[in-house]
C-alpha cells in the first residue's frame, strides 16, 4: 500500500511528523510526504491556477524524505496524483491537525479538503485532528498537544481499512479528545455556533483603507449525543464518515414540479 501524508499546518508540524513516524512503521507500506511549506489552515478546497508551484526536497531528522511545496493541501494529494513522487498513492492520510475540525468547521479546514480530495480521485481518505491539552472546542490553534494516542489510533484505522474498505466516494473523519478517551463513538457532524464580531484594528493613513477582524472568536455549539461535537465534549475519539455528494436527493421531486419552462420563457423577454 502507498500511502500519501500531508496536512494544512505545514510539512514541519508536530502533529504531521508524529503521525508520519507511526505511519511509516506499517508493514508493507511505502509512505509519501508532500505537504505546504508553511501553514495553510482553513484553506478549504482551494488551489492553485494562476502560478506555478514550487517544491522542495526536505530531509527529516531521521533521513527519510518528504516534498515541501508552496501550494495548498489540495495541490498536494494532486502533485500526488500526477506524478510528483512516483507511483499514485493508495490512500490519502491528512493530519494531524493542531486543533479539532468538528460540524461545520469540515468546510473550511485544509485538513479535510485534501481528504476530499482523495474521494474525488477516486481513492479512499482519512482525515485526523487532534483537541490540544486545554480541552478547547475552538479552531484556533493552542500550546500544547499530545498527539501519540491519535498517531496509534489512524495507523490501526489505516490497518483496518486495507483489510475492511470504506464505501468508495466515503471518507474519515478522526476527531481524538485532549483528555484520555476510553471510547469511540461514530457520528454525524455536529452544529457550530460561530460568534463573528467587526473589530477595528487600524486605519492606514496612506491608502485610506480600514482594517478590520471578523474570524478568530471561539465558537459555541449545540452539544447533541450522537454528533461529533457531543463526542469530544464527552471525552470520546469521533469517527465520521463524509462524502461529497452535495445534492439536495429528497428535493429532487419538488424541484421538478416547478414550470421552469415558463421561467426560461420569462428570461427571453
């Protein structure tokens, strides 16, 4: 099995590296590192079109080689499914993140979009984040981590899954608890309540522009069980499986009652 690693926090993270030596001890895994050159969270699903990319050859302090590049995860599991490192990957593994991506927070984060990115090529995906020692349920990166339990936990996933493979088009979504979950619960994405405010930071006297802060205030949510928000507030590892199927199935009918033949008459006028 080739197995593609790469993050949104950046090729030196400690969430990546620690999961990259577990990872790399699988047998019969060849392990592909390619990740951004500095931190790319909530990113999303962007990529690169309007300039080349560059990439760098990095050599870990125990030898082995990974590829840093100044691109978006994304463009990472691509550069992947091009060529860049050889042979095209089996599995794409995304994380360690510094910091849980729970409910909502799944369409923003670098982490999971490049597991989204897996699906998309046709190749199954797992996406790992890791809740810091303090116990936050926000998004914005801490001090402390312990990343050990999370690294063990996706190499047995990883394990499983060559053995047992998820639905093709489905990923995984790992979620592990700061504290010392005994549990693991299978969810659903949980609800956020994000508290934006508008905050003066400066004005520039030289351009007239005003400068502001929207982002950055920890969000509340709805602590539902069965949810991967209620799992982490009860001190329990969260498995959600994700795809990318966006389309509204139950609406289908309805919309079709609609006279958009009418509608487009109505444009022509």
């Amino acid at each position: 099995m080739r197995i593609l690693l790469t993050n949104d926090d950046g090729i030196g993270a400690q969430g990546l590296q620690t999961l990259r030596r577990h990872l790399r001890d699988i047998d019969g895994v060849t392990l592909d590192v390619i990740a951004p050159d500095s931190n790319r969270s909530a990113s999303a699903r962007s990529i690169t079109t309007r300039s080349p990319l560059s990439v760098k050859e990095i050599r870990f302090e125990d030898g082995d080689l990974g590829h840093a590049t100044d691109g978006t995860p994304v463009d990472c599991v691509r550069f992947a499914d091009v060529g860049l490192v050889g042979e095209k990957p089996d599995l794409i593994v995304s994380g360690i993140n510094h910091g849980v991506n729970l409910g909502d927070d799944v369409t923003y984060s670098g982490t999971v979009a490049a597991a989204f990115e897996g699906i998309v090529l046709g190749l199954p995906a797992i996406a790992v984040s890791q809740q810091s020692s303090s116990g936050e349920m926000g998004y914005s990166a801490q001090r402390h981590y312990d990343f050990e339990l999370a690294a063990r936990f996706t190499a047995a996933t990883v394990r499983e899954l060559r053995d047992h493979p998820m639905p093709v088009g489905t990923l995984l979504n790992i979620n592990v608890p700061g504290g010392s979950p005994a549990e693991v619960a299978v969810t659903r994405l949980g609800k956020r309540l994000y508290k934006d405010e508008l905050q003066k930071v400066e004005r520039s006297e030289d351009d007239g522009r005003t400068m502001y802060r929207i982002y950055g205030y920890e969000p509340g949510h709805d602590d539902e069980p069965g949810t991967d928000i209620g799992a982490i507030a009860r001190d329990r590892i969260s498995v959600t499986p994700l795809h990318l199927d966006l389309t509204d199935h139950g609406g289908l009918d309805g919309l079709k009652q609609r006279d958009f033949e009418r509608v487009l008459d109505a444009s022509r006028d």
